[in-house]
C-alpha cells in the first residue's frame, strides 16, 4: 500500500496539501478517489486512509483505521558526516534514514573536497526530499533531519545535546567499537541518544580528532580494514542501532 506524509489531520480527516506530494499521487501514482492509502500524520501516527476528493491544491483523505506499530529506534542516533565527493552523501542519507537515524549534519572539514556552501540551500532541500522518500519506503513515522553544515566548532557545541559521542578513526588501534559498547552495555547504562563522527575521504585531520576528543568524543576503531566514508556511516548507524535498540 502506498504510503504518505499528511500535513494536517482534523478529527477523522486528513489533507494533503504539499504540491509535490498532490503530483506524485495523481501523475505517478494515478491514485483515484476510494483508493485507500498508509498515511503519517504530525502527531508520529500511522492511519489506513481512504481517498474522499482530489483537488487542485490539496487531496482530502477519510481515517479509516490507525496503526499501532514500533517503527522507531530507542536511541537518537545523530551522524555529523564529513562532507564527500559526487553523490555519496545521498547514499548516506538514504541508508541512513533506512536504518533509523534521526538526523544527519554534513561537516564542512578540513580535508573535505567538496564544498556545499555557494548552493547550500538547493542541497540541503535535496538531501531532506531523499530523507523523506527513503522514510516512507522503510515504512518509518518520521524523517530525519538534514541539519545546516557545520564547521568543528559548531559540531562540538552540537555534541553536547547527545549523551554519548563516537569518533571512528583510522589511526585509533587500541579501542574497538566493539569493545566500548560492550563496556556500556555492561555498565547498565541506558543509552538514549548518540552521535557518530566520521571523516571525510582524506580522513580527520589529528587537529580535528584532538579537538573532537578534548570535547568528549569518545575515538573507535572500526577494525583492521580501511572503510570509505560511506561505508562507515552505514556501518556505524547499523552497528549502534543493533546494540543500543
């Protein structure tokens, strides 16, 4: 069943009134009126949702019937992720989102090549429609956020919102991300939000990575082998979302 963002509900009726949305279910998905839809409204819950009338501007939808499913994590998991060459960072998102992480920062880092800020509003709206897309394929209730990029400073006054911040680096040998969520888990702690660093293609300058770790960064090894930036961000956000769940 296909499956929608509402962007008001009232009572037992819901309106859909974004225009890429009204476009996508009337000349993609050619959904008529009596077609029932999975719907996601403000309030994080789900409905089963027939289509009453298709207008111009909006698409006005009956609540049939709510859903009641666990469809997100127990931890906020929050990705500041150095900025990558070409289309990686869509990949990112879009893996990311699928795996439950709440929001993702680009990082503007000294060894990143690409540089967003002459068009940052056109990726970042971009980045938040693939979010999105990605969000109602996985059948999650909420998109994550596509935070503004951030410079060092900037994502260490952000780390100070997570309970506990990871720093995966290559050059680390003595810590294993296995090792420390074990010591966690061991100690009881309820872990209920979390963020996860990682470096761009040239990796994190040992400046960035002394700074990150003065500020509380807790710096991880992902093993033996050489991951790609967007490896490790998928690799990371699965990791924590399988322990921490």
């Amino acid at each position: 069943m296909d499956r929608f963002f509402a962007d008001s509900c009232i009572e037992n009726r819901a309106y859909i009134t974004d225009t890429d949305e009204i476009k996508h279910i009337t000349k993609v998905m050619r959904l008529r009126s009596g077609d029932k839809v999975e719907l996601i409204a403000s309030n994080k819950k789900e409905f089963i949702a027939q289509i009453r009338e298709i207008k111009k501007d909006e698409i006005i939808l009956d609540i049939v019937d709510e859903m009641i499913k666990k469809r997100e994590l127990d931890c906020r998991i929050t990705i500041y992720q150095g900025i990558p060459k070409g289309q990686k960072m869509e990949l990112i998102i879009q893996k990311s989102t699928e795996l439950g992480v709440a929001r993702i920062v680009p990082c503007q880092l000294k060894r990143c090549v690409s540089n967003i800020s002459e068009k940052e509003d056109k990726k970042i709206s971009r980045w938040q429609k693939i979010a999105q897309e990605a969000s109602k394929q996985s059948k999650r209730i909420m998109v994550p956020v596509i935070e503004n990029t951030m410079g060092i400073d900037e994502i260490i006054e952000d780390m100070k919102t997570n309970q506990i911040n990871i720093l995966f680096y290559e050059s680390e040998e003595n810590l294993m991300i296995k090792d420390y969520i074990r010591k966690i888990n061991n100690s009881g702690e309820k872990i209920i939000s979390a963020g996860i660093i990682i470096g761009p293609e040239g990796g994190l300058e040992e400046s960035e990575c002394f700074l990150l770790s003065e500020s509380g960064a807790k710096t991880v090894s992902l093993g033996d082998r050489i991951l790609r930036t967007e490896t490790a961000a998928i690799y990371g956000a699965t990791v924590l979302a399988y322990e921490f769940e």
